[in-house]
C-alpha cells in the first residue's frame, strides 16, 4: 500500500481456489500518472484528487499488501475491477 493512504474496504477471496486471502481497497488523494515525457501532460503527471487502489495480500497469511490492482476515482469501479482481476470474486465485510 501506498503511505497516506487509509483502508476502507476489506475483503477476501480464494486463492488457488481455497485459501482465503485479504483484498483491501484504500482510500488516497494523489492519482498517479506514468511520468513519461512522452505522455499527454493528463496522463503523465500526478493529480490531487480523491482516488481508490486495490491491494491484494501477497502471499496469503503474510499481513503484507504489495500487489496493487489498479488505481480508480470511484469506489465502485476499484470494487468491481477486483471481481474482474481476482480468480473467484471477494466477498466484502
């Protein structure tokens, strides 16, 4: 997870189709651009802006959240990217 960023969805799914493993989405104010040179100044830069990411438990049973699932403005489209991302849809607490 990124610093300054605050959990506020907790799930999990099925890894390998049986281990229960976390999924959290968290709440941040910087979108973050590709810093490519190359990109439109829209895409390229960084932005204050209320985002989401998902953040997905990696390995299962470590505490440690390093595998980031995408980046969103909405809450409700970091919830279901991670239906589409994850091998079984999490179930939310």
């Amino acid at each position: 997870m990124m610093p300054g960023e605050h959990i506020i969805k907790r799930g999990s799914w099925l890894y390998g189709g049986s281990v229960r493993s976390p999924v959290v989405i968290t709440r941040g104010s910087v979108f973050y651009g590709t810093g490519d040179h190359e990109d439109p100044p829209d895409v390229r830069d960084d932005r204050e802006v209320e985002t989401y990411s998902l953040w997905v438990e990696s390995p299962p049973g470590s505490g440690e959240f390093p595998a980031g699932g995408g980046q969103f403005l909405a809450l409700d489209e970091a919830v279901e990217h991670a239906s589409k991302l994850l091998a079984s849809p999490p179930r939310w607490e």
